[in-house]
C-alpha cells in the first residue's frame, strides 16, 4: 500500500487519505538498527563454522558452479564478478572484486583460495582492474565447497528468489583460523591473524579425541599465529590472552640479518616484514627521520626484493654498530608493528567473542553435523541404487518372460502394473525395467551388476555403521583432517619469541662488540660445551689428545639458538653466547676449554643427553631412534619454549640417537644389541610433527634391543665400529672385543626389516655394548676423555673383534671442516 509523506511527522495513505502519526526517534532507530544488522550479518563479520562473509562464500560458490577448478582454464576476473554480482551479492562490482583479489593474495592469506592469473597487487600496489586479470579456484578452494551437492548444508534464496546458494560451505579445514579475518561493523569489529594448517588441524583432532582438553593443551598444537609473510612474534602473552578470551594482542618483527658488503661496510639485509606492512612504508619512514635527525647511521636504503622473495638492504654508515641501528629501526620504524586480535564471528546468527577452544569447538561440531549429513545422503543414495540393481538383477534372470509381459501390454502402464504382479517389483523397478536399452541384457552386464551389488552392501555396511558409532564418526572427520594438511600443509614460516622483556634484557647484556657469526656448536664425549668459528681442532693431524671425540656438533650464531635432545625425547633450548669460546687453531686440545652440560640443563634421573640440533629456519629437521626400534623424522617448527618434547615415546621406550638430517639423501642406520645393521634412505620416512610417534624402523629380535642410531652420509668414507662383550659383565667394563668395518660391505634393506649381522660373537661374548657409524677415520675414547687407538679397518661384515688397546667408552666421528661441508 503505497503511502506519500506530507511532513517529518506524518504519512498519508492514497488509498484511504488517512493520515498515521509515526515518531521520528522511532523511525531512525528502526533504519538505523536495520542497518546495523545488514552490516553485521551479511557483510563484515564471518561465520565460525567457514571461516567467510558473506561475498567470499557466494564467489567461491560461483566459481564453484562455473566450474572453474584448478586443472582448468583461468576466466576473466570480471566474468567472475558479473555472474557473482547478478545472481548472488546484490551490491557493487568494486567490492565483489576487492574479496576475489583478498582470496587471491599470498601475502593476505595464510592459504590462498583463488588462484590469481595476473596483477593482484602488492602490500604498497593495488591490484589491476578485473577486466586485466584472470582467476579459477585455488587447490584449498576445493575442500571447502566438497561435497555441497550432498545436503551437508542448508541452502536459501538468493536476494530476488531466483537462485539458491548456500548458507554455510561444508569446510574440510577451520578456514577460519587458518586464514584470518578483518571487517568493521555497526559497534563492533573482528581482527584475527592466519595460522598454519598443521599445527590448527592438529588441535582440531585432539579435540575431536579429548573434548575436554583445555587451553594449554591446545596451545601445545597452536603456540601462536602464523603469518604468510613470515617475520617474527615477539610476546607471546597476548597470544595466550586472546585465545583464553578472544582478545589480545602481539608484536610483529621484521627478520633482518647483518651482512659483510666489504671488510669494513656492513648492512642490514631485511628479508621478511611485519604482516601487512610493505617495504615502500618502510623506506618512505626511514628517509623522514633520517631527514628529521631521529635515525642516524643510515647511509642508503635498496629494495632488491624480486619474485623470489622480499631482499631490503640497508647500508651502515662506518663506525655506527650494526645492532644498534636495528634496534633503533624495530624501534622507530613499521619494521615493528602491533597486532591486535578480536576474534569476533557469527555463531548459531549471533556476533561472538570467540577463543580457541571455542572456535575449534565450534568448527569441530559443525564438521561433525557436516559428515553425519553427507553420510545419510549416500547411504540413502546407496540404498536406492541397490534397490533398482535388484529389481534388474529380476528382469534379467527372466528376460524372456519380462519381454513377453511388455509386448503383450497395450500401453506403458499396463506394463508397469503388470510388471509388478508377475515378479514382484514396486513401480520404481517396474520404471526402471521399462526404460532398460537392450545392450545392458548381455551376460556381461549380469556380471557387472552382481559385482556392482556386492559392492553396494559393503558400501551400506560401512555408512550405516558411520551413522551408528558415535566414535567412528568421529574419527573419520579427524581422518578427513589429516587428509586436508597432507595435501595442503606447510611448514611454519612465522618465528615465535618469548616475551618482550626478556628479549630485550637479554640483548642489552649481551657485549655489542660479540657479533653475531656463524659458528659451530660442540658437544664432547665427557659433556663439554663449547663453541668455535672454526673446526680446525676437529681435523688434528697431530698427537692424539684428551676429549679427542666430539660427539657431536651443529651450526649457530653466535647470539642464536641451538637444542640439546635428551634420552627422554626432549630438546633443551640453549644460547650460544653464554657458552666458552675456543680459540680457532690446531694447537689447542679439543674442548679443553669447555664448559659441563650439567652448568646449563637440569637432566632428570636417568636422563641423558645424546646430541645436538640446529634451530635454524633452514633447519630440515632431526631423525630419531629409539630403543624400541622406532625411527621419526621431525619437522622443524619448533616452538619457542626452553624445553620441549620432540617425540612421543611408549613406556618403557627411549631416545638411542638424534641427529640433524642435513640432506634428506643420507641413509637412516639401526644397530642392534644383537648384532644386526639395518640401513635405508632417509627419504623412506615421512617427516611428522614433535606430538608424532614415530613408526617401525627396524625388526627387533627374541629379547633385543636397539643400541644405536644415526645417520650416515654415503657420499664420503665411512665405516661400523662394533664391540663385543657378555650380557653378565659389571657395568662400565667395555667391550671384550672391537671390529671396524668398511660401511659399504653392508647392503641396505628396507625400513622395519632385521638388516644384517655385523658382528660374529667369540667365546664368552653374547650382545654387542657399543656400536657407532659415521665418516672415516673413527675415534674413541675412554671414560675420562683419553684417546683409545682403534684397530684397522676389516672388510668383514660378519667376522670377529680383536681385544682393544684400552677400555672404549664411546666412539664418534672426526668430522670435515666448515669449508668442506
């Protein structure tokens, strides 16, 4: 009924001249609420359950429908937006394409949803027009519009009635917490940061498995945010704030390194920059407080940054200390900014402060209702389809009798009536029979149909039973999830630090003359540390020496991180400045200088520590063994803790051997108590995450156990020591006997197998108490650290030992120099 307004107070009816007397306080509350809610429901605030508003959930679903998926074509952008913009967002074309060119950006989203052919822009660039671009549907896109054509969601009309789309996408990850969200509403606003796949699914299944686990225990999976341009977090208190609460918020740390461009010059080369923050802002900064006086030290700025990656370089003036300039940029500069998380979305149509319990929680129960549905959906479709399989399994047993029934009806319906006197058949069958071509009345087609119906009742067997266990249910989401982060998973680019104080007293107790080099960490045969630029003690061709074996060694800077791994499957985090020095020349006794592991961890009872570890981003992760015979590769995110686990180990079980996997192409080597060498690829173990177990790496036998681990590079000499002694003997004694065999005379075999014997036991011998593998020449030494002369290498894998020159307690490897590796 139309109605003409006369005045700010009243309305006039045309039809009725009746004049209706309305508040104008009223009026502009109504809009205005109306308004909000517009805003907060169908534009800037996401859905919990897929993680989208709702523009991005009608181009994904578009796109969907036009079938453009990743092995086809790219489409103009602009086809994209039409079709979007006509059927399904009833607003205008900038914006729908603002949210294609979002889901299009690696440096936006942790997990890019659309695959961008073109100019998208950059963090200091807008992107070209639609009509210059191209797009089709990211990988990723693919596993949150699965199966929508199964009811596993709900669909409504679109804005004119003409469409259905759909309300929620069925989300085979927590899109959500991987890629983030930003919008501003009416009176309120959400701002959550990316995180990694990984580590999101990996809690999501833990709380599949334990619903009542608690935050700390999430965190274990999820110890902060990962952002798709890297960088660095510095505090992790907010973090935990915000996902206790939903609010909180981080610092956000540009990566830079300090480089040698001559002998005397050096420069700050940025690699990575706070999230969303561009190199243009940067530079744009620097120059004004240069200019302003503010910022000194600074004598150019170049951004060589290219395809490959981000390369900010920034040269320091002579005489002005490199670090101090940094700090002075973290501390002036957009090299440093601050995130603040709200972690606002929709839940059951009602805005909420979510944390990340409650965000998982909530993802995890809409997954659930999400696969319970589509589990309903192919069993009825399984079950209709065994049902006309049945019917026409009939019709062909007695074809003979069918055609005759047929050819002598009159019509169609008498057929169909008749069809389901004479065998039986609901109208259904009697249908589909009627509608059968001749060419499927062949034997083969009955073949085809008996193997097609045993199939169906497996298929029934296993949804029904879905449907009714509980557990089951759920452990084919956590299943589908583990499926998700094989396919799409990567690892951790954001590195996490501890909180801002401690960084920060830490870097001003630490002398700014002690620049931050390479160098190598050492770790002795008594449990001495130390560090050094140089190896050249390692590759003495002097007289043999006290703490002449080094067991093991890794690269660090000088103010960086490294990790202890322990007998417990722990890593101990450690810095390298707060270890002694030694001085770089062959004249010095290895380690004499250094300083007992006991200064700097805390071992439980029992607890030993067997080596040492890189924490450095190209780190590519460690490979254990353990005395039970399980053998992991570790993925390196690690977390910024002082000590974590980095396997999980049965009862019982622990830790033999930790080693840095340096090329991937090394071999993995088990040696067992009883005299048995097994070697494989290190390629035949897929790496796992710290909460992983591990798997079978080599066949135990009768009473066994495995006596050491390790890796073993094929591409230089290397060779086995095994010693021998009796199963009665007092403990500390050392072994009876001692063979040094050529690593080449042993063949390998494959992962969980029993390898091959490596030592023949003589009279009184019954298990091997010490073995070793590693680069040519081995070196032993006794209990104190004095050297302990092997005998010549044998080239018989399976003989017997000869009586050693002294007591060995460890054997270990001479090690190459830095320039060799």
């Amino acid at each position: 009924m139309a109605r003409k307004k006369t005045s700010d107070t009243e309305y006039v009816d045309d039809a009725q001249q009746n004049i209706i007397d309305i508040d104008v306080d009223e009026e502009m509350q109504a809009a205005y609420l109306e308004y909000a809610y517009s805003v907060i429901y169908s534009r800037a605030i996401p859905d919990a359950r897929d993680g989208l508003k709702p523009v991005q959930r009608r181009i994904l679903y578009a796109m969907d429908e036009m079938r453009l998926y990743p092995e086809r074509n790219h489409v103009k952008s602009s086809r994209v937006v039409g079709e979007v913009m006509g059927k399904y967002h009833p607003h205008g074309d900038s914006a729908i394409y603002d949210a294609i060119v979002r889901q299009a950006q690696d440096f936006t989203m942790r997990l890019p949803l659309v695959d961008g052919h073109g100019n998208f822009g950059s963090l200091d660039n807008g992107p070209a027009a639609s009509r210059y671009t191209e797009v089709r549907l990211a990988p990723a896109a693919l596993e949150l519009t699965r199966s929508l054509s199964e009811d596993t969601v709900d669909f409504e009309p679109n804005y004119d009635d003409s469409e259905q789309q759909p309300v929620v996408l069925p989300a085979a990850f927590p899109n959500l917490l991987v890629n983030g969200a930003s919008g501003i509403a009416v009176g309120m606003a959400t701002n959550m940061a990316p995180h990694n796949l990984g580590e999101v699914v990996a809690a999501a299944r833990h709380l599949i498995t334990h619903p009542d686990c608690s935050l700390d225990d999430l965190m274990k999976f999820v110890p902060g945010p990962d952002l798709p341009c890297g960088g660095q977090i510095v505090g992790l208190d907010g973090i935990r704030d915000a996902y206790l609460t939903g609010r909180g918020s981080f610092r956000t740390r540009a990566t830079a390194t300090i480089e040698k461009l001559t002998p005397r010059k050096k420069s700050i080369v940025v690699t990575e920059l706070p999230y969303m923050v561009g190199a243009e802002k940067v530079i744009e900064r620097m120059k004004d407080l240069v200019q302003a006086k503010k910022l000194q030290g600074i004598s150019d700025v170049n951004d060589l940054s290219d395809m490959k990656g981000m390369r900010l370089v920034i040269d320091v003036k002579n005489g002005f200390n490199p670090e101090a300039v940094l700090e002075s940029l973290y501390k002036h500069t957009p090299m440093e900014e601050s995130f603040g998380i709200n972690n606002v979305a929709l839940v059951e149509g009602q805005p909420r402060t979510l944390g990340l319990k409650e965000l998982l929680t909530v993802y995890v129960d809409f997954r659930i209702d999400v696969v319970r549905r589509r589990t309903k959906f192919r069993l009825q479709k399984a079950t209709d389809r065994l049902h006309l399989v049945n019917g026409l399994l009939i019709a062909i047993l007695d074809i003979d009798e069918v055609i005759q029934v047929i050819r002598s009806s009159d019509d169609a319906e008498t057929a169909r009536t008749r069809l389901q006197q004479v065998f039986e058949l609901d109208e259904v069958q009697a249908d589909y029979i009627l509608e059968l071509r001749l060419r499927r009345l062949t034997k083969f087609s009955r073949l085809e149909l008996e193997k097609e119906q045993a199939e169906l009742r497996e298929q029934i067997a296993a949804l029904q039973a879905i449907l009714d266990d509980e557990k089951l249910l759920r452990k084919t989401v956590s299943g589908e999830l583990a499926d998700v982060v094989k396919t799409h998973g990567t690892p951790r680019r954001t590195v996490l630090l501890e909180g801002n104080g401690a960084q920060k007293t830490a870097a001003a107790a630490t002398p700014l003359e002690v620049p931050d080099d390479p160098c190598w960490v050492l770790l002795s045969s008594t449990g001495l540390l130390a560090r050094t630029t140089d190896a050249g003690p390692l590759t003495s061709s002097g007289s043999r020496r006290k703490h002449d074996v080094v067991t093991s060694r890794v690269r660090a800077t000088a103010r960086g991180d490294f990790g202890v791994i322990t007998s417990q499957g722990r890593m101990v985090r450690l810095n390298a400045i707060d270890l002694p020095t030694l001085p770089p020349t062959n004249d010095a006794p290895v380690l004499a200088g250094g300083a007992p592991l006991a200064a700097y961890i805390d071992l439980a009872k029992g607890e030993q520590p067997l080596s040492l570890a890189s924490l450095s981003a190209d780190s590519k992760g460690l490979a254990i063994g353990t005395e039970h015979g399980v053998v992991k590769r570790v993925n390196p995110d690690y977390p910024s803790k002082d000590s974590f686990e980095v396997i999980s180990l049965k009862d019982g079980d622990k830790v033999i051997g930790a080693v840095e996997v340096l090329t991937g192409d090394e071999d993995l080597a088990f040696i067992t108590s009883d005299a048995h060498l097994l070697r494989y690829a290190a390629n035949l173990v897929r790496p796992q995450g710290r909460s992983g177990g591990g798997v079978a790496g080599v066949k135990l036998g009768k009473d066994a156990r495995a006596l050491w681990f390790g890796t073993v590079d094929t591409s230089v000499p290397a060779v086995v020591v095994t010693g021998a002694g009796a199963s009665g003997a007092l403990p500390g004694t050392g072994p009876e006997s001692i063979k040094v065999t050529p690593y080449d005379e042993y063949p390998t075999k494959g992962r969980a197998t029993g390898g091959v014997r490596c030592h023949r036991f003589l009279r009184g011998e019954d298990q091997l108490v010490l073995a070793w593998a590693g680069a040519a020449p081995a070196r032993a030494a006794g209990p104190t650290g004095a050297a302990v002369e092997l005998p010549a290498a044998d080239g018989k894998r399976d003989g017997s030992g000869v009586q050693p020159a002294g007591q060995v307690a460890v054997v270990g490897g001479s090690f190459a120099s830095p320039a060799a590796d």
